[in-house]
C-alpha cells in the first residue's frame, strides 16, 4: 500500500513535468524550422526630395537612407498614362505601385525645373477650379491617407470656390459642401474608402463623390481654408515604410509641372512602399540556433522515458 502511493505521488509529479517538456520539444522544433542564421538591416531613412527631369518633363521623387556611414538614394517616377483610358470633363486617375527596387533613372545633367508642390495630407486638390480645400477635419493627425475625388468636373456646376464647409447630419458623415460666388452649391460625400493592397495592404485612398443632401450650414459646421492651384491635373507621390504601419505615417506629395501638357487628363498616383531592407549575418542567431539544437536530444530523451510510464500507471489505474 505504501508502495503504491509512492507510485502514484511519483506519476502525479511527473506528469506536469512530462507535459510542460512535450510543450518544449514542440516549440523547440518549430523555432529550429522558422530561425534564419540571417537577419534584415533596416536603415533609417534621411530624407525626401523632389526633382524634375528635365529630359522628358515629368516629376522624378528622390528617396534616400542611411546604410552604415554611407547615403544612398533612389529615384521613383510615374510612367506614361495610357492616353486611350483618358476621359474627357472626369477626374480620372492611373494608380501606379512601386516597390523599394522598383526605381527609374536619373541623369546627373538633369537639372530642377520649375514646378509646384504641395503637401497632400487632409487637402483636397480640385484642380479644374483651381482650388485646393485644406485641413479636413475628419482626418485626424494620425490618418495621413491621400484624399481624392472621383467624378465630372465641378466646373460644370460652379464657376469657382468662394467657401466650403463641413455638414455632419450623424457621427461618422464625411461631407463637403462648396459654394461659388454666385452661390451654387456642390455637395460632395467622402466617406468612400479604396484599399490599394496590392503590396501594401495598409495603403489607402479615401475618395470622395458627388452626392445629394441638405448644406444648409449647422451649429457643428466648420469652414474650411482654401488656396488656389493650378488648373491641370497633378502628380501624385505616396510613400510608406512598408514593412509597419504603426510608426509609419504617408507621405503624400501633389506636384504641378510649370508647363504641363496640354493633353494629359490623367492623375498618376504612385504609391511607393520605401522599405530598404537588406540580409545580414546574425551572430545573436547562430547562439540561439545552436542552443535549440543542443536541447532538443534532451527533451526528446524525457519523452521517451516518461511517455511509457505515465501509460503504464493511468492504464494499471483504470483497470483498478
């Protein structure tokens, strides 16, 4: 009888042990497939320019980061639009990704032309009035999306932009309306969102269209600044780091040739995932590979030894 407690107080003890050291020889084994003897260097970026070529007169993005004590620098453009898919009297744009090694060249001789920039977070650039509305007050500080518009030329309705303001009827409405010197009134609903994940799953563009409803202002309506533009349609750069999204707000660009072609119809987007990252030797790895390696025998010797007991002593329970 004393004996037999024995056993039992021996089983009960080990059967936790025996459990946990299954659950260690699982997680090694799973470490040992998923562990690299290499590790990603991402480097941090430096800075943002824009420069024109001035061979073929479209806008060329300049990007560079730091790798160890050395600056690099990539270049991104927007290819040609298809001029067959262009529309005559619509916002119409050309959606182009690029990732980090997709980068077009640049010529030393190539010199700045003279262009107009402007930063595109919380503004939207309705170009065939000449007008960019800024500061939407929906977007908050940490929402730095590109906004657009999608639909006819506005200038079929009003002749210009004299105010704009916000009409919120519920939480959560997203809608402009806009009135010209003779007070005709454009309402616009931006509450539509397109997700670009193609490559970057984070990428998004909140678009806005042309709606029906009440602009009669309300006690929560905000007046929004507005500033003057080109008349044409812009280019437009976005980048993120591609590899997180948290700490990696967009940066998104519109950019206005001083000459621009007096056949282009068509807004290039070019969404840009920045994520230079480059393969490694890791040492730290290696440690950690071997140390897994140099555990696992011993785990699986406890298995074995204790699978066989804890059999024998539930079955021999059972039965009694």
């Amino acid at each position: 009888m004393f004996l037999h407690k024995r056993i039992r107080f021996f089983c009960f003890f080990i059967y936790p042990l025996s459990f946990a050291n299954c659950l260690l020889t699982a997680t090694l084994r799973e470490e040992q497939k998923r562990m690299s003897f290499y590790e990603y260097d991402r480097p941090a970026l430096d800075g943002i320019r824009i420069r024109v070529s001035q061979d073929n007169g479209h806008p060329i993005l300049e990007l560079s980061y730091i790798r160890g004590n050395e600056k690099k620098i990539n270049h991104y453009c927007a290819a040609p639009s298809e001029t067959e898919s262009q529309k005559k009297d619509i916002y119409f744009y050309d959606v182009q990704f690029r990732r980090f090694e997709q980068t077009c060249e640049f010529k030393n001789e190539d010199s700045n032309q003279p262009i107009r920039l402007e930063k595109a977070e919380r503004k939207l650039f309705l170009y065939d009035v000449g007008t960019a509305i800024n500061d939407l007050p929906w977007l908050d500080s940490d929402d730095t999306s590109l906004t657009i518009y999608r639909g006819p030329y506005l200038s079929k309705k009003i002749s210009d932009v004299k105010q704009a303001w916000t009409v919120k009827h519920r939480d959560f409405d997203f809608k402009l309306c806009i009135a010209d010197s003779k007070n005709r009134i454009v309402a616009l609903d931006c509450s539509k969102r397109e997700y670009q994940n193609k490559y970057d799953r984070f990428k998004r563009l909140n678009v806005c269209i042309m709606a029906e409803f009440d602009c009669s202002q309300q006690p929560n309506s905000k007046s929004l600044s507005l500033s003057k533009i080109p008349k044409s349609p812009p280019t437009y750069f976005s980048t993120t780091r591609g590899w997180t999204y948290t700490d990696s707000p967009d940066k998104n660009y519109a950019i206005w040739l001083s000459e621009p072609s007096p056949t282009q119809m068509i807004s290039p987007i070019v969404l840009i995932s920045f994520d230079p990252s480059f393969k490694a030797f890791s040492p730290t790895n290696l440690v950690a590979y071997g140390l897994s390696y140099l555990l696992y025998p011993f785990t699986i010797v406890i298995d074995v030894l204790t699978t066989p007991i804890l059999i024998v002593y539930f079955t021999y329970a059972f039965r009694n």
